[in-house]
C-alpha cells in the first residue's frame, strides 16, 4: 500500500504535510529556522509572485543558482507550488556553461542570491531573493495570476537538471512529478520518516531537500563550506543531531578515515543512506564499526531512473565479495540486464543494465536524437508507450535477488592497443593490496600514455593484503608483482601516488579524476638513464640507525658496521622495528645481521619490499639441495603402515581447498574416524576454532557437499603450517602428538608466478613440520603432490619417474613444481628411514563426475566457459586437455590409503591417455554448443575485444581468471602426461575406475557451468535432424540401458520408461522396422537412441550389440533381458521345435546376454541386470510346462550371479509377470492346450507398462538398495 498519495504532485503532497503540522520545524540552515506553516506561507508568496510577474505555469522552467540553504529550498517549493519545473544551476557551472545550459533550457525566470547575480551572463529576468525587497531584474508588470495545473497532472515537468557537461553538449534532465513522487514513495517504504526526524541534505541535495517535507521531517541545509570537509560536516551533523543523510561512499571514506569512532560523534544518526557510487565491502566493514546502530542503506539510481534498487547493507553484506550488492530492485519487473545482442541474460550473468517502469525521466530537453538512443521502447512492457533506459552499468542480480553493480560499459582507458576497464584494475587493487580506496586513470598520450592508480592506504585491516611500496620515481615492482596473479600485464599500472584521501567532486560528491595530480616525473641523470635515487633511501636508513644509537647521522658513513658503533642484538630489533614502521611492510632481523651495513641494510630492505630473499633465487640449485635434506630428528619410530579405515583420528590439511573439500567428505563417508582439519591462519591460537570451521563450511557450501552432520565428525585445528610444529602451543601440539594415527596432506600454496623463495615456507617447510609430526605420533603420511614435479611430456611418465636436482632449476621453471618437489623428496627420505608414507601425484583436476561442481578458478573451465560464450574456440596443436574429476581422485586417494603395498610409494591419478582440446569442443557441439575454431593468438584477440574488459569479481569469474593469467600456446601444449601402470590394478582391485571424458561427463559440467552463472542455459542434445532439445536430468540421466525384446510389449514398455528418466537406450530385436516404431516415440526424451538387429539366440548377435551400445552410447550400466517365448503345450503333444525355441531363446539368450555384459560391469565396479522371467518361475503351471523350467532356469541363474557377486557393486533382478497382455498369447499352436488352460479367465490382466514400472522402480533405487525380485501379478490372478 502506498505511503504517499501517490495520485498528488509534489506541491499538493506538501501541502498536504503542512496542514497536518503546521507547527513542526521545516527548514532550517545556518541562519534561518522555519516551521511548516511559515514556509507554507513563504513559498505561496513567492509562487504566487511567479505566476503573476512571469505567467509561470505548467512546464515552465524557473532556474535556480544559489548556495545551499534555506533559500533554495524556498525557491524550488515555490516553483513547484506555481506549477512550473525548477531548472537546477550549478555554482560549480563554468561560466560559459552557465550560459549554455541557459540558452538551451530558455528558462522563464532565475532566482538567485546576490553574490551571484553576476554570474549570469544571458539575457533572462532575475530574482534576487536575498535582498530586502525580493528584487525583480528584468521583471514583468503587475497581472492576473497564470492558471495552476491540476494536482493530478502528474506528467508535468517537475524539474529538470544537467547531467556533467565540461566536454561535449550538456544534457537537461527533465523529470516529471510522476517520477519524483513514486521514488520518495518507495524510499519511505524502505525507510520512513517522520515529525521529529532531522535530514541533513547534503550530497545530491535537489533529490534530497523534498523527501523530508512531505513526512513532516526538518531539512537541514548544509552549506557547501562544510559538504566535503570531513571535520565541518561530522561537527554540523552532531550539532544540528541530524537522525538522516546522504553520502558518497567516497565522502563516507573520507570522514571515516578522521572520524573511525564516528557513532560517539553522531549518537542521533539513525540511519545513512550510500549512493552515487560502488561501495565496497571494505568500506561496509568499517562503517558498521563505526556506526554499530546506523541503519546503512545502500542506493543505486541515476536522474534519468529515479532509485532502482536499495536496501540495508547489514542485511545482504558478504564480506568475502569485493563489492557490497545495492540491494534488493524496487521495481524488478522493469529491471532488465542484456546482453551485447540486447537479449535478457539469466540470474548471476553479467550484462548491461536497462530500466523500465515509470520512474522515468521524461528524457532530455531538447535533444531528441540523444533521448531516443538513451531511451528505447521496452520490448518487455506490454504497456503501450513504455519505455526502458539504458543506464551504461553492467550489473548482474545475484541468485539472493540482489542487484550488483560490477562496472561501466563506458570508461574505457585506451593503452598500448589494449582497452582497459579501470574499476577492474580498482577492484584487484583494493582486494589484494593494504589499499582502502583507490582510483585508476591514465598520464600522456599516444605511445607515452600509462595507467597511474591513485591509492589511499589501509594501515588498520590489511587481512593478509599486501603492502604498497612506491619508489620516489612512482614504481611499485612488488605490487607489480601481486597483481601479475590477477590482471594482465597491460592493466598494471605503471605509477602509484598515495594520497591521503581521494578528491571529491564539487557537484557530484564522486571521485574527481580532473584533480588527481600528476603522476612523479622519472629523474634522469645526465647520461639519460633512470637514476636510481639510492641516496635519498640511504639518507633515511641512515637517520634511522642515528635514532636507533641514540647518535646524530652526522657521524655514520657507509663505510661503518652497525656492531662497531655501538649495535648489538636488543638495539638491531629495534631497528628492524624503525624500518617496519617507516617503510610500511615487515623488515627481517637475520638480512640485517648478516649485512650491518647502510648499503647492506639498504638491500635488506629492497628485498622484503621485492618480497623474496635474493639470495634464495640467485643461488636456487644449492637452496634446492639444502632444503631436500630431512633432519635428523625426524626418524620412524617403528610403528608399522596403517590403513585409513583402522585409524581413530586422521589428521586433514588443506580442507578448505578444492580437493581437501572432496577428500573431507570422503573421509566421513567412507571411515569411522574422527577428522582433525588444520586450518591456516598467521599466527593461530584456540579461540580461531569457529572462524576455521567457518571457513570450512563456507567452502563445501560453495561446492555442494556440506551437511551440518560433518560436525559430529570433525573438529578444527588452527595452525600454520610455515611454523614450528604448525603454529601450536605445546600442549595443544602434545595432544595431536598422542591422539592422530593417520595424516593426509594436502594443503599447500598453489601459484604459478612466486618464485621458490615465496612457497618456501608453506610448501617445504610445511611438509617438514607434518613429516616431524608423522615421526612423533608413529602417524601413517598421505602425500599429495602435483604432476608438476615433472616435466612436460605427452609420452607419459612412469609412478617411480623423478627430475634430476640438478636440472630442477630450469626444467621446472615455476616456484610451485620447485617446492613440491623438494616436498616429495622429504618425503622419499622419511619413507627410506622407514615412516610409513604415500605420496599421490594428480594431474588436472576436473570437476565432480555426478554433480559438476567444480574449482571455481579452474583454467581450462574458464577457457571452456569463454570459447562457449564466444561460440569460438582455439585451436592448438598438440593441446590435450588432461581432466580427472575430483570425485575420482578423492575416491582413489582414501581408497589406497587401504592399500598397504608396502614397495609402492608413488601412485598417478592423472589421466594416462588425456583427450584433446578439440575432442572436448566436438562432443560440446553435441550438448547444442557450437564453436568454430581459429588459431590461439585470433582467440586471444577476439576475446579481449569482446569479453576480457569485464570488472573483477564479475561474473562469470572465468573472465578474471584468463585477465589474470591469459596462457600461451606452449604452455597449453606443456601437457604433463602420467601413467599409472602401477596405479591403475591397485585401483581395480577395489573397482575403482576413472570415468571417461565423454558427452555425459561434459553435459553435467556445462550444466553446473549454468547453475553457477557462467553460461546462460544448460545443455541440449541435437537429434537426428540436427535439432537440439533440452538434455533430460531424469533419474537415470546419462545411464546407458540396452534393451533385447525391445520392438514390442514389455521391451517396447521399459525402453519408454527408461527413456523417460534420461537413459540413453539400445534397442534389440530381429524385427527393425518394429524397432524404428519405438524409436520415434521415444523422440523428445533427450537421451541417445540405438537401434540394432539382434537375435539373442545367436552369441555374436549379442556380443555386436553390446559392443555397439558400448561405442555409440558407452558403457552399458543397465542390461534388461526382456526376449522371450511362451508357447502353450501338452507334453503329451510332443511339441520339440516349440521346446527347443523356448530353451534357445529364454534360456541361451539370457547366458549370451549375461556373458557380454557382467565382466564389464564388475570390471567398472557397478551395473544392473534385469531380466524377465514369470511368476511361471516360482510355480508349475499345466500347459506351460517347458516354459516353466525355463523360467526356472533364469531364477536359478539370476539367484546364482547374485549370491557370486554380492560385494562387487552389480545389482541382479528378477521380474515375475503374472498374466500380461502381449504377443506371447498368441504364439502358440497347440490348440488343445490353449483350449484346456490357456482360455482367458476374464481377469483384467497387466498391460505392458504395468511390468515396465516395476522395472524402474527397481533400477532407479540408490546403489546401495537391491531389489532383487518383484512379483507382479493380475490382482484375481494369484498364484
């Protein structure tokens, strides 16, 4: 139910409000105080005063140029309540401009104050307000008072403002009533207000000095002296105890950083409402600090749409997301998000932003051409004359219904041949780096021109973020380096200024790119080279050992040591403490012991802000050697290797990573076993147990495997694995010491880029503290390693295959493949010293074979992902796309965890035989997307012109990870292949198989591609004439069925079914146009159809199907047997050719089926057969002698192959029909049995279908659950 009248204009809705509180408090600024009847009484003069002198009437535009105040709010009521629109004229306004914007407009009259009547250079009449006697310039006569609009002629212009126009045309924004008075309306219903309440307007004060007047509130002017000066503003706000404004997020920064206590200062705010910009989640954080009870309203709108989306930041705030959503749409079915096509993309999907409803703008005064490309009919309104603006902000609503602002479509900087999206770079920037705000522009032209970010410092939450070192040139090679993991090189930028707060705005309150300062000048010396300015650095470390000496800098020269001057260890901390504080980022005390000089503590610096140790890397083949040898302390105490199902306690590293996740689950599910999961924080303590757990299930939440009853499971251990004994105390280390029998580890630091020296610690030393653990507690080690502690080979390593040390500098060129090999040889070095240890190599790791879910920031999913959307793929000789899904991998991992071989120490999960990259787009085609193919570098060029420019954090995240790292071709040809000659029969003695990389595996991942957002519909199969249709997710979705009997009855019936719940079925029969028949009426169900002659009496029939099913559709996981004969004989009759057929076709026709079926099913672990056999099975019947044995027979065998496989994962049933309506009535000839016991009782018998149902029951059950005979009968025909 509306709040407001929604049928008045904004004059009437005023008037409304001042006759219920005429005694209330208006308007109030720095020198005037008026009540609601006052003003009432003061804008009706003055309006009545436009009306006369001017003839102002509807659409009529009164200008108004004044400061802030009291006045302005007088003027603009006053134009409304005379039935005009007040025309908005910036102070800020340039003077030609001003002029401009007044020759376009062609205003009635301006009112103005008089400091600035001088402003106005065009011919108009003037208003002087503040002068005694109201004065009139250019005035009219006395005359009869113009006629008022109705009060419901709400399409009247109400007023109209100009969009920033310092380049190119300026746009006058006219809005009528209709729109202003819907926007408060919606407002209140999200925040209300009332007498007593005080709003400060302040940024955006045309759009805020009404609201508090048609709900009885005060308006406080706030004058433009104090609008952008942090320390003015918060004082005005506590004095005036304003309960209500507007900010910038950047103004809410900017106090925030002189104010981070600002609730003690503003007890009365009730509630503060963010609009004009992004907020991020960084500023929330603080605010709610700040302002614990300050509802915080985050709003986005634009002049031409009036609000379209807002809501309480404390009630959708995720802190892990980079960007705070702006809420909830208030109108959502006028909410449109396109594509570049101009088609409606899906929830989560990315695209730019169109409005409809009727909070539009009229459009633009006096522009029509720009109105019609700004505003478009809406094509999703069936409302005649509805209309939609096109905002130019890409935005995506969340799967919550919240809508996200991600980007501009427009401002573009272009660099070096490259577009570049500075929120982008804006994002990383503030998400990786010790940045609390930060802009990102452009300096010089042409081939000169470079990205400068403009950053304001974070010194109170860096959360782990890296510092920003800037040189006196402007560089930043360290955070070069960190943002090289997240942007491409070109949307680095190549200056950094610091600043200590961004500038602001005059008129908009945003961030003022056109007063950043330039970037610092490159110093030159005179032979023209960079100079390297080493003595102002060395001057400050100089200053800083003088401080440290207590002894003036005069007396120390370069040539002293820091220990012959007076230092010695106590003083060198404290010095180590100077240079932390001085520089902003941590300074190690060991680099200045070794080099107590100022050049060496010059270079100790430089390398902690480069963030590695130099000496690391320059001479890495000695690190390496060094680092692979295992101390002495770490020895087997002779406790024996111990299977993962005996142990009590199993200690996991990693589960809050993508594999870890899996192999948590895993644990829970396949053991008895309490699960100790070590969770990474810095510097870990006990009260950290909840934020880790945390952690955990925020992460198997985002994979789709959490359940609340983990936690009876497992507990969280807060540690670091960088530290001794991981970062625990003594008595917290003694008690995983006594208590953990087995340890998987697989945590480590995965990144390409850092060097060794940057994984050092958490990936050797890690692995040193948990083999020291290992040898302490007599723990079982499970290892999980990387295939990238070998080299490339498509060829194929071998389980025992290992690089030379002294080749592992070059060969294996990333700092990641450099620790985990170090890693491995600890570990081969404990298991030599006779620890019970295994080490797992995967490869790629792929997503979940059943459900899809997947690593997020998986490369090849991204280049997938992009190719589809693109619908260009690339095409790379010699690219083999290498997936192992996790499921698999997690799988085999706890299952030789079983497997106490003692002499195998290394096992491969990788892919042995990987399928190539255009295997993977050819079977994509089948599932309805198709791509053309063009060569690596075209792809890389396409990509970044049509998709490479999106925000960060936008989604699809695929876009960010190929900005963040775009591959080359050699490197996606770098295939690392491993064999797992040895892996493999370890695996299949546990019927442990990997699954193929085929069109079902793809169709569920591009399916949970679309669930999480990343393509905008899930995948089709395309039928015989090329047609694709939505892929079936029934029950038995992606199962392979094969069918004999099928071309009628009960075959016909089952394959119907079975279809129906996604199967892909084989069809077999002798008659094939029979078969043809089932095969068109099971058109539509999405699954693949295979027809093929068969005569199950015939042993290579039989096998030639199966082969067939196994080629076309894959391996077969159902097999119903559903040929059969019944021939109605008395066995006096002599009846043989009948006999035998029966014995042929039930009996040999079941064993041909079953011999080219079950040795593949047991090899794979799993698979059901079903076969038809007869309540004749359990019961002799007269006349069915012959037929009953054989019925007999398929029980006997059935019951065997049951009993013989029971453990192997095969499932065996036996269906009994009773009396059912098929062709087997009317085979029989022998016309005295038929007449003696075949003759229909008058029962209704089954139909077909009846049979089929109980089949699908049956094989539609869980795995676990068998369902080993149903018998099904006529209801009056018992047996």
């Amino acid at each position: 139910m509306p709040i407001l009248d929604i049928t008045k204009d904004l004059a009437a809705l005023f008037e409304q409000q001042a006759k219920a509180t005429p005694d209330a408090i208006a308007l109030e600024d720095e020198s005037r105080t008026l009540t609601y009847a006052e003003l009432d009484q003061e804008t009706q003069a003055l309006a009545d005063r436009l009306r006369r002198h001017y003839g102002v009437g509807r659409d009529s535009l009164v200008g108004v140029l004044m400061n802030r105040s009291a006045d302005y709010v007088i003027a603009s009521l006053a134009t409304l309540r005379a039935g005009g629109a007040f025309l908005v004229l910036e102070l800020a306004y340039p003077s030609g401009l001003l002029r401009d914007v007044i020759q376009d407009a062609k205003p009635t009259v301006v009112i103005t104050q008089n400091a600035h009547v001088n402003h106005i250079k065009a011919d108009v009449p003037i208003i002087v307000y503040d002068e005694p006697s109201k004065t009139t310039v250019n005035g009219h006569a006395n005359g009869e008072l113009s006629p008022l609009p109705a009060s419901d002629d709400l399409e009247r212009l109400a007023f109209v403002s100009y969009s920033s126009g310092t380049t190119g045309q300026p746009k006058g924004i006219a809005n009528p009533h209709r729109a202003a008075v819907l926007s408060y309306n919606l407002r209140f219903g999200l925040s209300d207000l009332q007498p007593g309440d005080r709003v400060a307007c302040n940024v955006f004060f045309v759009w805020e000095m009404l609201r508090p007047l048609l709900r009885g509130a005060t308006v406080f002017a706030v004058p433009d002296s104090a609008s952008y000066d942090p320390s003015a503003l918060v004082n005005l706000l506590d004095s005036q105890q304003i309960t209500d404004t507007l900010m910038t997020p950047t103004l809410l920064a900017t106090v925030l950083s002189r104010h981070p206590d600002l609730s003690k200062r503003l007890p009365k705010l009730r509630s503060l409402w963010l609009n004009g910009e992004v907020v991020t989640t960084d500023l929330c954080r603080r605010a709610m600090k700040a302002l614990p009870e300050t509802r915080l309203l985050n709003v986005y709108s634009a002049s031409e749409t009036h609000e379209v989306a807002a809501g309480d930041i404390r009630t959708f705030v995720d802190f892990e997301t980079r960007v705070c959503p702006v809420g909830p749409p208030m109108d959502p079915e006028h909410i449109y998000i396109m594509d570049e096509d101009g088609n409606r993309v899906g929830n989560n999907v990315s695209g730019e932003l169109y409005v409809g409803g009727d909070l539009l703008a009229r459009g633009y005064l006096n522009l029509p051409e720009t109105t019609a490309k700004a505003f478009h009919p809406d094509p999703f309104d069936k409302k005649e004359g509805a209309r939609m603006y096109r905002t130019g902000d890409l935005a995506r609503v969340l799967p919550s219904g919240l809508l996200e602002i991600t980007g501009r479509a427009g401002g573009m900087i272009k660099t070096r041949g490259y577009t570049v999206q500075p929120g982008a770079v804006e994002n990383a920037i503030v998400k990786h780096l010790a940045v609390r705000d930060c802009a990102v522009s452009s300096h010089g032209e042409g081939l000169e021109r470079q990205l400068v970010a403009y950053i304001v410092r974070d010194n109170d939450e860096k959360r782990g973020r890296a510092d920003v070192v800037i040189d006196e040139s402007g560089y930043s090679p360290a955070a070069r380096r960190v943002l090289g993991e997240h942007l491409a090189l070109y949307m680095i930028p190549t200056y950094w200024v610091e600043l200590e707060q961004l500038p602001t705005h005059g008129v908009s309150g945003k961030t003022d790119l056109k007063a950043l300062p330039p970037p610092p000048s490159p110093k030159l010396a005179v032979n023209g080279e960079k100079e390297q300015n080493t003595k102002i650095k060395l001057e400050t470390v100089k200053k800083l050992w003088a401080a440290a000496l207590n002894m003036p800098d005069s007396a120390i020269t370069e040539e002293h040591d820091f220990f012959d001057i007076g230092g010695h260890s106590l003083v060198l901390a404290d010095l180590a403490n100077r240079f932390t504080k001085e520089f902003g980022f941590p300074v190690p005390l060991a680099p200045l012991a070794g080099t107590p000089t100022l050049q060496g503590h010059l270079q100790a610096i430089r390398d902690a802000r480069d963030g590695h140790t130099a000496a690391v890397q320059a001479d890495l083949p000695a690190v390496l050697r060094a680092d692979s040898v295992l101390p002495e302390d770490i020895q087997s105490n002779g406790t024996p290797m111990r299977r993962l199902n005996d142990a009590d306690t199993v200690l996991l590293t990693g589960a809050t990573g993508y594999l870890g996740a899996f192999l948590l689950k895993y644990l829970v599910e396949t053991t008895s076993a309490h699960i100790i999961c070590l969770v990474r924080f810095t510097d870990p303590t006990e009260d950290m147990r909840p934020a880790g757990m945390a952690r955990i299930r925020k992460n198997l939440i985002d994979l789709g495997i959490w359940d609340d009853s983990l936690l009876d499971r497992m507990e969280v251990l807060p540690g670091n694995l960088s530290r001794e004994h991981l970062g625990l105390a003594t008595e917290v280390y003694d008690d995983i010491v006594s208590r953990v029998e087995v340890i998987i580890h697989a945590a480590a630091t995965v990144n390409l880029v850092y060097p060794y020296a940057a994984l050092r610690s958490p990936n050797v030393g890690g692995t040193r503290e948990i083999l020291r653990l290992a040898s302490k507690s007599g723990a079982t080690l499970h290892h999980v390693s990387t295939n990238g502690v070998l080299t490339p080979s498509v060829a194929g390593w071998s389980e025992d295959a290992m690089v030379d040390i002294d080749d592992v500098p070059e060969k294996l060129i990333d700092g990641y493949g450099q620790t985990k090999w170090v890693a491995e040889k600890l570990v081969y070095e404990a298991a030599r010293r006779g620890m019970p240890c295994k080490v797992y190599r995967p490869g790629t790791i792929s997503g979940h074979s059943k459900t899809g879910s997947c690593n997020a920031w998986d490369l090849l999913n991204a280049l997938i992902v992009e190719s589809l959307h693109l619908k260009t793929a690339p095409h790379v000789d010699g690219w083999f796309a290498e997936m192992t899904p996790v499921d698999f991998v997690s799988a085999a991992i706890t299952t030789l965890a079983n497997h106490t071989e003692p002499k195998q120490l290394v096992y491969h999960l990788g892919d042995p035989n990987p399928v190539s990259a255009n295997y993977i787009f050819d079977t994509l085609n089948e599932l309805g997307f198709p791509t053309t193919r063009v060569p690596w570098d075209d792809w890389v060029e396409l990509w970044t012109k049509k998709r490479g420019f999106g925000t960060a954090g936008d989604v699809p995240f695929t876009v960010d990870i190929l900005r963040g790292g775009m591959p080359t071709a050699e490197a996606l040809q770098a295939v690392t292949v491993l064999k797992d000659d040895a892996t493999a029969p370890a695996l299949a003695l546990y019927n442990l198989h990997r699954p193929k990389i085929d069109t079902n595996l793809l169709e569920t991942y591009t399916r949970h591609f679309c669930a999480r957002g990343w393509l905008s519909r899930s995948p089709r199969r395309a039928d015989a004439n090329g047609v694709t249709s939505r892929v079936n997710k029934g029950r038995l979705a992606g199962k392979v069925a094969v069918i004999t009997g099928a071309s009628s009855g009960i075959g016909a019936a089952v394959a119907a079914g079975l279809a129906k719940e996604g199967a892909h079925i084989a069809l077999a029969a002798r008659r094939t146009e029979a078969l043809e028949g089932v095969k068109a009426k099971l058109a539509g169900t999405g699954g693949k159809v295979l027809i093929h002659k068969t005569d199950v009496t015939k042993k290579e029939d039989v096998a030639s199907l199966m082969q067939a099913a196994a080629d076309k559709l894959g391996p077969v996981d159902i097999l119903v047997s559903c040929a059969g004969v019944m021939y109605f004989t008395m066995m006096a009759n002599n009846q043989t050719e009948e006999w035998e057929r029966t014995v042929d076709v039930n009996c040999k026709g079941l064993l041909h089926c079953l011999s080219s079926t079950v040795p593949g099913m047991l090899s794979r672990g799993k698979g059901h057969i079903v076969a038809i056999s007869s309540d004749a099975g359990r019961k002799v019947f007269p006349g069915l002698g012959v037929y009953s044995a054989s019925k007999f027979f398929v029980e006997a065998t059935l019951q065997s192959l049951r009993l013989e496989t029971a453990g192997t994962g095969l499932r065996v049933t036996s269906i009994q029909p009773g009396n059912t309506a098929t062709e087997l009535l009317g085979m029989s000839t022998d016309a005295e049995a038929i007449k003696k016991y075949g003759e229909p009782t008058g029962a209704k018998v089954l139909d077909p279908e009846d049979v089929a149902s109980s089949i699908v029951y049956a094989v539609c059950q869980p795995e676990h659950v068998a369902v080993n005979e149903v018998l099904i009968e006529p209801r009056d025909e018992p047996i």
